[in-house]
C-alpha cells in the first residue's frame, strides 16, 4: 500500500515536471518564432550609436514604396591591415540594422580575398567598397567614403561614415539628377565656398549630402562674354543670404523673371540690415529692431528660443523637440491683408512674451520691454510663402519662397550648434525644390544639453548664487563655531 502511495506521488511529481518543462519549451519556441517574425531591436547605448537615423529611416521608406529591390553588397577589409576588425565590424553591423528596417533591402557582406567571382562580376577591385544597386542604378563607395581619420598623435582614431555615406546613397537613388541650388554673391553675401565661421560650406556640405548641389552665382562677373546675365536654367532655387550693399533694380528683374517660371527663393536677412526690394513684391516686410524673449538661450540675451509653428519644413523638428537656434533675428511681417495669390505661414516665431526691441531703458542691466517704443509679440522670426498666378509674379506654375530673419542659423558658426539648425535649413530646402516626402530630422540629435531660462528663472539663480548660498555656508560655520565652543 506503501509502495502505491509512493508510487502515485513520483508519477503525479514526475507529470508535472514533464508538464513544465513542456510548456516552458513550448513558450520558448513560440517566443522564438514571433522574434523570428517580428523582429525588435533595442539600443541601450547612451548616444544611440546602433540606431539608423531617422533620415536614414524615411529614405528607406520612401525605397520601400515602389517595391523595386535594393540591393547592397559590401566587402571586407584588407585582413591583417590596422583597425581592419573595427571597419569590418562597423559594416557589417550597419547592414544588419538597415537588412532589418526594410523589406525591400537585401544586404550581403562578402569576404573579398574568398569570394573573388561576385568582387570580378560587379567590377570591384579594391576592399572595403560598397554597391548600392536599384534597378538599372548603381552607386559605389569606396573604403574612403566609409572611413575617416581624425585627431593628432594619441588622440588619432578612425572614424565610421558608412550610414552618411550609404545614406548619400540612397538620396542618389532616389533622384534621377543631382539638383542645383545657387547662392547669390557679388553683394556681399555669405558664399558656399568660404570655410570661415560666416561662410556656407557646411550648409553645402549638408545639401551634398541630399544630393543637391550648391553653387555660386555672381550674375555680372559669373557670366560669359558677350553673354546676357541671367539665372543658369540648370538653377532648381536660389538663396540670397544677408547682402550688404544694395542689389541692382536689374538683377532684381533678373531673378524674378526666373522665379515667374516656377522658382524657389530663400531669403535670408539681419536686423536693422539691408532688404531686398523683392521682399516687398512677396509682401513681406523688414520691421527695425530685433527679436528677444523672456524665454532664451542661457547665457545669450538676443538668442530667444524658438516656437514651430504647423508646416511640412517644421513638424519633423517639432515631434522631436529639437531646438533651432536663431542669434539676434530680425522681425518679419507679412502683409495684411495678404497680397492676392500669395500663402504665408510662419515657421518660427516667439511666445507670447516676446518682442521687438528697439532700444531705450534697461533693467538690471537687460532689455526689457516697454510698450511706447518696442513691439509686442509673438513675433515672427522665418516665413513661408506658396506663389500662384493669382499674384501675377508666376506664370503657370506656382512658386515657393522661404524668408528667414537670421543668417546666422545658415552659416558655419551657427549650422551644427543648433540641433534643429541643419535639419531646418536643408528641410527648407526640401520643401522649396518639391521634395516634401524626403523631409525629416538630419543627423544624429546633439549630446550637448542647452539651457532655457526666463529673466525671472535667471533673476532666482543670481539670487541663490549671490545670496542664499553664502547665507547657508555662514549658518553652517556659525553653527561649527558654536559646537565647538561649547565643548
């Protein structure tokens, strides 16, 4: 009888440890086979290294849409050779995550010294190159494209560029041409040639990326002999960024009788500097003064920060939260009413606390706002404008102008400082040239932490600093002075 009870108990003991270990197996499997299915990847790492970008993200989107295959092949490095396992690592990584994002991406990585035919049937020779192919196109990338060496000395170390590169790339295979946009020079305007902290070469730089390229265009010295001025036809948009002398009546002509074909404009000015009298044809004006806010910059005064309002140039940087710094903007008024014909929306401007300063008494040493002088706010600090023929200004096919107050967030100094200042200027772009879909947030959001304060915010910590602080630090030594003393 014993034995029976005994018995009854291992088998019941037995039964449900069978049991568990099936259902355990059967969860694990099944857990298997979802992951397998749908696959979800996390990135732990604090900068986010091993997460495509987002502008990465949307050009495979917009490559998934057709339904054409893409295809990627890439090769390893030299083996033996320094940082080979790094740059072989790196790549393959990259592959994974974007063979991952896309249904319509096939990625392979090939060993170059083992697998020679398929180098030899797409004409590669060296290692460490990339093939980008969709349909009948093809994009190549070489080991120099992917990887850059950068520092002195000890601190000499080798960069990754491949998802930039790659992501190049798409943008290639995404246009059928590599569209030009011109920069106005010959009047004192930032060039795109230029490298110096008021210069456009980063701005030109980020365009390239997209592939578009941008060129100067002096339309009196830039032309041949015995060749009228005018705006290359090959000009997909032209900038005109701060002049500071007067730009003739007749290069005026010149650019609008482009622009009547359907052209894309930006311009971009500084306060209390000079216009262009083709801001007037589009109803805008140029108000005196600059822009500030309570809410700013730390330690900046004339760095308000800025508000998005709704538009396709904006909503990726307003879902993002990421801050477009303007340095001492100039006010920008539409015309009321609007001119017939032509659409504004503002794309930047202040909180209700902001304003138009103009001068006059300070407090505690900051401008201030006085209602007999000033301006008051919002105040708007870029614009967007749509051209029908309705205007008169365009023909049959409708224009496109954007105006900012500040050519600063163009420039070198400026450009990578603000996180949204390079993503805004080149979705300004986008949205000026018809490529809507291709907007999104560019590069990786910045490390660096800026801080927003109020007067008010900054009238509190001058207080505690100046004030409350030592305060604590004498209580705290009176009150060692006193334990002391009564010991």
């Amino acid at each position: 009888m014993a034995m029976n009870r005994t018995a009854k108990r291992r088998l019941a003991f037995g039964s449900n440890a069978s049991l568990v270990t099936a259902l355990v197996v059967a969860a694990v499997v099944m857990i298997w086979l979802i992951s397998d299915r749908y696959r979800v990847r996390v990135d732990l790492s604090a900068d986010q290294g091993s997460t495509l970008l987002a502008d990465t993200r949307n050009k495979l989107r917009l490559l998934d849409s057709d339904g054409t295959p893409v295809t990627i092949t890439a090769f390893t490095a030299q083996r033996g050779k320094q940082d080979s396992i790094f740059k072989d690592r790196s790549l393959s990584d990259l592959l994974e995550e974007i063979d991952y994002a896309s249904p319509s991406v096939t990625t392979h990585f090939v060993d170059f010294d083992k697998d020679r035919l398929t180098a030899e049937s797409l004409g590669v020779t060296d290692y460490g190159a990339v093939v980008i192919q969709r349909g009948e196109k093809r994009v190549d990338l070489a080991d120099r494209d992917l990887f850059r060496h950068v520092g002195k000395g000890d601190d000499k170390h080798l960069d990754f560029l491949g998802e930039a590169a790659i992501n190049r790339g798409f943008s290639q295979l995404l246009s059928d041409t590599k569209k030009t946009v011109y920069a106005l020079i010959g009047h004192g305007e930032m060039t795109p040639e230029s490298h110096d902290p008021n210069g456009l070469a980063d701005l030109a730089s980020a365009l390239d990326q997209e592939h578009y390229e941008l060129k100067p265009l002096d339309l009196v010295r830039g032309r041949k002999e015995g060749e009228a001025p005018r705006v290359p036809e090959d000009a997909a948009g032209l900038l005109i960024v701060h002049p500071t002398v007067t730009i003739p009546a007749l290069e005026e002509d010149l650019i609008l009788s482009w622009f009547s074909s359907g052209g894309a404009l930006l311009f971009a000015v500084e306060p209390d500097g000079l216009s262009p009298d083709l801001l007037g044809r589009f109803g805008v004006a140029v108000p005196s003064g600059y822009v500030l806010d309570k809410l700013l910059l730390y330690p900046y005064p004339d760095r308000p920060v800025p508000r998005y309002r709704s538009h396709p140039i904006t909503q990726t940087l307003q879902d993002g939260e990421l801050v477009t710094v303007v340095s001492r903007a100039a006010p920008l008024q539409a015309s009321v009413p609007a001119i017939p014909g032509v659409r504004s929306s503002t794309l930047l401007e202040t909180s209700k606390d902001g304003w138009i300063e103009r001068g006059g008494d300070t407090v505690n040493g900051q401008a201030a706002y006085q209602a007999d002088t000033d301006g008051a706010g919002p105040v708007t600090m870029a614009l967007a404008l749509d051209v029908s023929p309705e205007s008169g200004l365009v023909k049959r096919k409708a224009g496109r102008v954007v105006v900012l107050g500040d050519s600063d967030l163009l420039s070198n100094a400026v450009l990578a400082e603000g996180p949204g200042n390079q993503s805004f200027a080149v979705n300004s772009v986008r949205w000026l040239l018809g490529d809507e879909a291709r907007i999104s947030v560019i590069g990786k959001p910045s490390a660096v932490r800026r801080l927003t304060l109020t007067d008010e915010d900054r009238g509190r910590i001058q207080w505690l600093a100046m004030g409350i602080a030592p305060l604590l630090v004498g209580l705290a030594a009176g009150g060692v002075w006193a334990s002391r003393r009564g010991r």
